[in-house]
C-alpha cells in the first residue's frame, strides 16, 4: 500500500528530476524520507520553516513533518538556518548541503573517463567558483561527445579570456569548434585562418583572439 507521501507523487504535486532519481540508492534514504527531500528540493531557493503549512501539502501530521525534518538534518542533506530580513527574524530550510552531495554524486559517476573529475576541478579551478550540477551535466555531454579533453580546456582559456565566465559561452565556442571539424588544439588556429583568407578581401585578418563567438545562433547539440 502506498504511503501519503508516495501518494503526493502520483498526485502530480512533485517533480523529481531524472538526474537526482537516478542516484536515489546512493542516497541512504528511505521513500517517505526522499518524497519529503524532494517536496523540500521543489520549493527552490527560500524554503520557509513552516511546519503547519508543510503538513496540510502533505496530508501528514506535524510530528511526522519534525520527524522528516530531524532525520535529514542527521543525515546532512538540509540545515535549518536563520535569516534577518526588515528586521524580523525567519527559519529557514538550507539544502545547500543536499546540492552538494548530488554534485559530487555526479562527479563520481563518471568511470567511463577516469580524469573526468581532474577537469571539473580545472573548470572550477578557472571560473573561480564551484560548479553546480547542471554544469557537471554539461561537461559530461562533452565528453560524451568525444570532444578531446585539451580542446574543452582551450574552450575554457578563450572564454576567460574574453572575460566571460559562463559554461553556455564555452558550449558555443566548443559547438563552433565541432563545426568546423576541429578535433585537436593544433587545429584552431589554421581552421580559424582559412576563414579569414577566404572571406576577408582586405589585406585585414581577424585573429582568434577577437572572434565573436556569439554570431552564432545554433545550440550545441548532443546526443
């Protein structure tokens, strides 16, 4: 027999996404206390410590909403912390620490490249921030799609480059690279001169340097 919880799903009042249910073995939760995660996860970015209110979108009782609460807050996957906003005081649910450990989740999952992890952290290392999940995704669509490790890395040195630190803009300039049949470092630069040499009538050349990546329109396709 279904639990409420596993009832609130089938009401369609829960997504979960595929990437996080893939994982739910590896979480050390029980249905009920992964239901209630992701009851928690679809609210997003400001969780209000409601209990009352988290009990009737659930059909459950408040204990049973303190109980949730007290277990994933042992297990590490939420914190209950306190903000000032207009000089009142509200608790809220913290689920940084549940984003984490998917990321590293995701970080982990990628046998098939054993120095997958060593590029998320050289990504990291030059956007100068933590990667989030998305992200991580987005990485590994590359190498998915057999794009060379040293290539994606000089996608990353071009974006910096030009001051901007978004995955999306290296997806653009690592799309161009695949549709121009580059596969290696070594060919960038010839591939990016024969343009000039065949649409520049002056005696002008654009270098790689000031290339527009955003000319481009097309979303980088993976399969």
């Amino acid at each position: 027999m279904k639990t409420k919880l596993e009832k609130a799903i089938g009401d369609g009042n829960i997504v979960i996404p595929l990437y996080i249910l893939k994982y739910f073995k590896k979480l050390d939760l029980n249905m009920d206390e992964f239901v209630f995660l992701m009851y928690l996860y679809n609210k997003q970015d400001k969780i209000d410590f409601n209990p009352e209110k988290i009990a009737r979108d659930l059909n459950i009782d408040i204990m049973e909403v303190m109980g949730y609460i007290s277990v994933l807050s042992d297990k590490g996957y939420l914190t209950l912390d306190v903000i000032k906003e207009n000089d009142i005081l509200d608790e809220v649910i913290n689920l940084s620490c549940f984003y984490e450990k998917i990321s590293f989740l995701l970080m982990d999952q990628v046998d098939e490249h054993k120095d997958s992890n060593a590029l998320f952290k050289y990504v990291e290392s030059e956007l100068g921030r933590p990667i989030s999940a998305t992200e991580i995704e987005t990485i590994k669509s590359w190498i998915s799609n057999n794009i060379d490790e040293s290539l994606i890395k000089e996608g990353v040195k071009i974006a910096i480059n030009d001051g901007v630190y978004s995955l999306k803009y290296i997806d653009k300039i690592l799309f161009d690279f695949k549709n121009r049949g580059i596969k290696t470092v070594d060919e960038i630069k010839s591939a990016y001169n024969n343009v000039n040499t065949n649409s520049n009538s002056s005696n002008e050349t654009l270098e790689l340097d000031d290339w527009n990546w955003l000319d481009d329109e097309e979303e980088y396709i993976t399969n």
